[in-house]
C-alpha cells in the first residue's frame, strides 16, 4: 500500500510493516465546542485507513486521544460556566457530542481512546526522563524542551533551525533560553491540578500525544495521522521529544490529510469560518457528507461548497437505487477478494488512498455490475464495509394533499380489515396518482 511519508516527501509501500501487527495513532479533538467538518474530513480518513489495513489483514490498533485539559477549555469554563475549574463538565459534554457525531458519520471506534486527565503519572514520568537526560530543563515550575538537543529539529515540516529561529517570536516568559524551546510542564497555583516533582502544575500540548503513544503503542508505531495543520510545531515537536527520550525513530509513516477551505482560507475555529457537523446534518445526511468526503483525495485542500455536496447528493442516489436491490449483508472478505470489480477498487486504495479513482472504477463498472450479481454483491459489501459507506436511498420528501390522505386511510382501513381487493384498488389508484405506498410489516 502506498502512502505519502512526509519525513521523505516520497510514497512508501506499507510492506516493512510488521507482519499481521500495525499500530496508529491519530491525534484527536480538544473537546471544547461542537466538532466540524475539518473534524469530519480528519477521522473519515483515517476511519477508511483503518477499514482498509484490517481488510488487507493487518491487526491494528488504533489510537486516537481526547485533549481534555487545554487552555482552550480553561476559557471556555470560565466563560460558560463560571469558573475555569468547571473545565471537565466541558469537556464531558463535547466529547459525548462528538462520539455522536463520530458514530453518525459512521466512523469505527478506534481501540483506544485515552484522556490525557486520565495519563498524568505516563506524562510526568516522560518529562522526568527528558530533564533526566538533559533535554529538558525547570524554570521557577515549569518544563521546557531544549531543541537545541535535538539536531534534526524541523525534519517533518522541512524547515531549517535557523530560519525558525530568525522567524520566532520572543516569549515573554523569564528564563526560556530559546523562545523555540516549548512546554512540557506549566506551573500553576499550588494545590491546581497535579502534583509533580516540580510543583503543581498541568502538562503542555505536545507531550500528551509522545506519552499516550508510547504507553499504549509504544516507543515506536507504525502510523502517526492527523490533519496537515499538525505538522507543525505539534508533530515536529512530538518528534523531538520522543526521539530525544529514546534515541529510536518516532513513527515509520506520517499521513496527514488536507484542509477543508471556506473562501479559499483554512477551515479553523480560530477564524469563525467553520460549519459544525450537527449543522451540516441538518442540510445532509450523514452518509452524504461521509460521501462528499471519501469522493476527494484525502490529501488535495477541499473547498468546502454546498452546491457540490448537492451534485454528489444525486450521485449518491443512484448508486443506493443501482444497489438497493443487491443483498451483501453476509458477503464475506474471500468474496470480495475474488471480484475483479473490488480488485481493481483496492488497487486505487493501496496507492495513497486514491479513493477518486476507486470512485471511477465503480461508476464504470455498473453496466457489468447489472449483469454480474455476484460482482455486485461484491462491490456494494466493500463500498460499505471498507469505505465505510452505506448505500440506502434517500427518503424524498413527498407532499401529501388532503385526498392522496384520505386515499391513504381508507386503503389502511382496507387492510387492516383484510379487504385485500380493495386494498389493491386503492394502491392502483395511488400509483396512478404518482405515490407508492410502502405496507408496514405489522
């Protein structure tokens, strides 16, 4: 399987993967308001990536954290609810949201989901050896990473020390020796948040994901993914310090998917130009957005337009109606294997997650899938086991007037009485009329 390796801006074949077993890590939500599409964009990705690993018979693990004490949710508390100190209620009602949101999306559940409020002795012990080492050094309380330890500084983003140094800002914190230099411990009033070796305090952004990972993947993993806004200074940093703790290469493969555009600039809650997914799901249903998705390269900026996400609406439509037909409920994975059709769908899959071309391969292939039941079988199994897309028409809303009602109740009264020909009667006159009605089982 190819896929982009950003520490050597070349495709690699997943093939040095260790055989049967694949770890992954993707870097997951700060829990402070509702997720949006760029949120949805980011963990349909990797949702696919996973499907697909798992299919091709790799035992994978997936991790994917919750950020739930941040500066962001501090603020958040204090505004909404009074008090900084409120910042878990916050966040327990975000990440409810978004496993929601997750679960509509029809996203898998990774294996592990751990809470950094949940890590603290993992990420306080990761600090001391850091400061052990000399990599990291106290200030009056707080950690910091010293990058000048670390030489291949800038490796992920391609960017060179010295011109991230001429570029920096000064940080108006006494005693950072490089304003490059960043947080792995920040000092708070005693009695606030966790007791370390250096006081009270809570840990910094980057450290969360290098200790999560390593507790639950690791030293070293095979995968790291997250959106392309995190590779710098969050992935670069998470490099320098897990490298610099032990000695050994962080990931094997970085795979980073691209923005989601309004206007041409980036997507972000920073900027207020974002859509949440529970407004977007009042326009569109879910597997339409899911669709609207997996229908463009993960990696190629994504303008975000409502008109398209109608065109694919239509698409959408007619694969479900072409499939509504076909039963793949207990297609098995050797079956799917066999078809031609899902071969050469996989085959666009493994090189960089291509899922446009997929895309191509089966819009061409519906005329040999109308005469191939099996194929058809086939295809429909993987375009929702492993793209994660279920394929069900649309309800259309139908305007019912006053007769088409009174035609609908008496045909209901006729079969609830067992007068099956006028029953029929009245379904003729409705299909004359242009409505079908659909009989209740019971």
């Amino acid at each position: 399987m190819k896929v982009t390796n950003t520490l050597t801006s070349a495709k690699e074949h997943f093939a040095e993967l260790t055989p049967g077993k694949v770890s992954m890590y993707v870097c997951g939500i700060t829990p402070y308001d509702f997720a949006h599409v760029g949120h949805g964009r980011c963990y349909i990705t990797f949702d696919v990536l996973y499907r697909l690993l798992n299919f091709k018979g790799y035992e994978v693990t997936y991790c994917r954290n919750f950020t739930d004490i941040d500066d962001k949710l501090l603020v958040r508390a204090a505004e909404k609810l009074g008090t900084a100190a409120r910042y878990r209620e916050i966040a327990e009602t975000f990440i409810t949201a978004y496993t929601e949101d997750m679960q509509r999306l029809n996203c898998l559940s990774p294996s592990i989901q751990p809470r950094v409020t949940e890590s603290i002795p993992q990420i306080i012990a990761f600090v001391e050896g850091l400061v052990r080492q000399g990599k990291a050094y106290v200030v009056d309380g707080s950690v910091y990473y010293d990058i000048s330890t670390f030489s291949s500084y800038g490796k992920l983003s391609k960017q060179k020390l010295d011109e991230l140094m001429a570029g920096a800002r000064v940080d108006v914190r006494e005693g950072k020796r490089s304003p490059l230099d960043f947080a792995l411990w920040k000092k708070e009033d005693d009695g606030e948040f966790w007791k370390s070796p250096w006081g009270y305090g809570r840990p910094g952004w980057h450290i969360e994901c290098s200790a999560m990972a390593a507790t639950h993947l690791g030293e070293q993993i095979d995968i790291h993914a997250g959106g392309a806004d995190l590779i710098f200074p969050h992935h670069e940093n998470e490099i320098a310090q897990t490298e610099g703790l032990t000695g050994k290469q962080f990931a094997r493969y970085w795979v980073h998917n691209g923005f989601v555009m309004v206007n041409k600039e980036k997507m972000s809650k920073s900027l207020g130009n974002f859509f949440t997914l529970r407004d977007i799901f009042k326009e569109f249903e879910p597997r339409i957005i899911r669709f609207y998705i997996v229908s463009h390269h993960y990696r190629a900026p994504l303008e975000f337009s409502r008109d398209d996400i109608k065109s694919l609406e239509k698409s959408y439509q007619r694969l479900s109606r072409f499939f509504s037909t076909v039963d793949a409920d207990d297609c098995s994975d050797e079956e799917m294997k066999r078809s031609e059709v899902v071969r050469a769908m996989l085959a666009f899959l493994e090189d960089d997650m291509n899922t446009p071309g997929m895309w191509g391969v089966v819009f061409e292939s519906l005329p040999l899938l109308q005469k191939n039941p099996a194929e058809a079988r086939a295809v429909k199994a993987f375009i929702q086991r492993i793209v994660g897309l279920v394929l069900e028409p649309l309800s259309e809303e139908v305007e019912i007037t006053p007769e088409i009602q009174r035609l609908l109740d008496e045909r209901e009264a006729a079969r609830l009485a067992k007068d099956w020909a006028k029953a029929d009667m009245l379904r003729d006159q409705l299909a004359a009329l242009g409505y079908k009605p659909k009989d209740k089982k019971s």
